[in-house]
C-alpha cells in the first residue's frame, strides 16, 4: 500500500495558489482513478482506492502547510506504512512553473511543510515530486509569492504539468523512483 500525500492549505482563499500545487496534483489523481478524497480522518482528508493493481491512500493535510508532518505521521502510523511506501509533491519555487523534478530522499531544502514531515517521521528518505511554481520576483515577499495564484498564461502548463506529476508518481510505483527521476527530472 503507498501513502500518496499532495501538500497545501485548507480554505477557499488558498485554491490555485502556488502553495497548494500538491493539493491539486492529489484532486487530479483523484479524478483519474475514481477515487473520492472524502474521509475525514487524520487532521486530513484522506481517499482510498486502487492505482494500477496497488492498493493506496491519497492525503491532503488540513493542518496548513507547516504543521503537515502531524497528518503523516498520524497516517502511517494508522496504516503501518513503511517509509519506502510514501511518496509526497508538494511545491517548489526553484522550478519554472510546471517542470518536475522526481527525489528518492532529501532535505527540506528550505520548505517546511517537508521540514514538518521530516521532524514528524524522525527521516527524509521518503520520496518527493517537487512541483515548479517559478521563483518569487525580486522584492516580492515569499509568503506573498507562494500564496499568490498563477497567472492566465501559466494556467495552460499547469493542466499539463498536474497529468505529468500524476504519470511520475504511477511510475514510481511501477517503475521505482530511478526510473521516473529519468523520464520526468
């Protein structure tokens, strides 16, 4: 079974925000596999189904971004997953918008919902799909930028970029993670 987990922040006033790219690569998952995310468990949202023979759990953590490592934990530890079974996207400014870039393991690198889940399961040697959302322009502010909404333009890669995010974490799965960093980084 994976924990498949999409980063972001609950409330109306966070949709299509930079921010909440994982959460919107988690819905477009979702919608391909016929999986409702509607059970409220965890301080998350949580949906299970099926993608391609492998039993999963999709997660969007309520708690806002920088406490997301408490759902996680929480969530494997219910299901008693096994690191290597965990696979979280989330956000990264230091991609153009749309480009992806698939990690066995890491570091924060800065970005604390991933510094929460580290802290929270005691490792960083679970894998990621990081999310372009472009870098913040000169003399913008970071929480400004990361929780502004892309523009008309960005959009139209955006829809592409969420169906790539999606083929990268079912190719995870299949292929393992050298594999999908080959085809997808």
């Amino acid at each position: 079974m994976y924990i498949i987990a999409g980063l972001g922040n609950p409330g109306k006033e966070y949709e299509k925000t930079r921010h909440n790219a994982g959460f919107a690569v988690i819905d477009e998952l979702a919608s391909k596999h016929n999986i409702d995310i509607d059970n409220s468990k965890f301080k998350g949202m949580l949906g299970k189904g099926v993608i391609n023979g492998e039993k999963v759990v999709l997660v969007k953590p309520l708690t806002y971004m920088n406490n997301s490592g408490e759902c996680i934990r929480a969530v494997m530890d219910y299901y008693k997953a096994d690191i290597e079974d965990f696979i979280v996207v989330f956000d990264d400014i230091s991609l153009d918008v749309g480009k992806l870039r698939v990690r066995p393991k890491g570091s924060a690198g800065g970005h604390n919902g991933i510094k929460s889940i580290i802290a929270h399961l005691g490792s960083d040697g679970f894998k990621r799909v990081k999310f372009g959302v472009g870098n913040k322009p000169s003399g913008w502010d970071l929480a400004d930028w990361v929780l502004g909404r892309f523009n008309k333009e960005d959009e139209k890669t955006l829809e592409d970029a969420k169906k790539r995010a999606c083929e990268a974490i079912e190719t995870i799965m299949a292929e393992g993670t050298e594999f999908a960093m080959n085809k997808f980084n």
